[in-house]
C-alpha cells in the first residue's frame, strides 16, 4: 500500500511537475494537475496538502536533480580544473538548445511567486547556495586566489547565461559566458 502511495504521489509531481515548467506555476491551477493526472481531488490534498507546497516539491526536486546532472557533466568534461570551470559553461549550451529549454525553473518560479515569505524563496537559497559551492569548489580545485569571489562572479555568469537563453534564444550565449569566465580566470588562476 504504501509503494503504491509513493508510486501515485511521485506520479502527481511528475505531472505538476511538466505543467509548472513549460506554462508556470501561477498558470497551472490544481483542476489542471487532477485533469492531466488522472487522479481525484482528495488523493492530490492526500499527498500534498497545497498548491504551494506541491510547487515546494517541484522546485526541490528539479533543482537538486539539476545540479546534479551539472555537476556530473562538469566532472566528465575534463580532467583539468581550469577547464572544468569553463566546460560549466559549455555544458549549458545542449541545455540551452534543447526542445524543453524554458529557462531555470526556480528563477522562474521566483518572479512569478516574488513574496521572500513563499516556501519557493527557501528553494531558491539552497538552489544558489549549491550552485555556488559548485563554482567555490571547482575554484579550489583549480588553485585560484578569492575563491568565494570568483565562484560569486561565475555564478552571476551562469545567472545571467540562463536568463539571456531564455529570453533571446541560445545562440552564443554559452560560448559568450565561456569567454567571459575567461578572462576572469586569467586575472586570477595561476599558469
């Protein structure tokens, strides 16, 4: 029973979860959700007990599992840390140029739900701050000086990378961000 359970509530996120991404989450209402889902109204208000905290649960799951995915492909990018830093930015490009590309799920959830006191600004923090410590620690490793201050500048390159992407189309935005990061590198990784 209780696999069975699992089984449905990950089932209604999966679908919230398609739904909130490619139409947002303010455009989604729940009797789209019960519709797609196949599924009755109590058993969503079984599993999650609002629409914000089902947009809670979106946002965590696709957040994590998108770092995730970055850090991997990051990693098998290169041997080399300076290069790595710089495949961060080549890695976006599939991204940006795939069919379901509709820019970064939080940082769009974010606009549409801007009050600091909705569970979404929580996901936010910890999204950034993995993100961030993505970048801290590829600096690291690469032995650069300031690594806090330079993972802040690529994390506002990825930032902006994301947002540019999404508003005006791939093209050469990730290989622009890669020169970006560059340069910054140059100024501060030892040869």
């Amino acid at each position: 029973m209780q696999e069975r359970s699992a089984a449905l509530r990950e089932h209604i996120l999966d679908v919230a979860s398609d739904l909130f991404y490619q139409h947002g989450v303010r455009n989604v209402g729940i009797d789209r959700i019960i519709t797609e889902s196949g599924i009755a109204r109590m058993t969503l208000y079984n599993h999650f007990k609002s629409k914000d905290l089902l947009i809670q649960e979106y946002l965590l799951r696709s957040s994590r599992q998108w770092v995730a995915w970055y850090s991997a492909k990051i990693q098998e990018a290169s041997q080399d840390p300076g290069e790595r830093i710089l495949a961060a930015f080549d890695v976006l490009d599939g991204w940006f140029r795939s069919s379901k590309f509709r820019g970064c799920s939080v940082a769009n959830a974010s606009v549409e739900l801007a009050d600091e006191c909705h569970p979404v600004a929580e996901v936010k923090k910890e999204y950034h701050a993995n993100l961030r410590g993505l970048f801290r620690g590829l600096v690291e490793e690469a032995g650069a000086g300031d690594p806090e201050e330079i993972a802040e500048e690529l994390f506002v390159l990825l930032r902006g990378a994301m947002l540019s992407a999404h508003l005006d189309g791939p093209e050469g935005v990730a290989a622009r961000s890669r020169r970006s990061a560059e340069r910054l590198l140059s100024a501060h990784i030892p040869n």
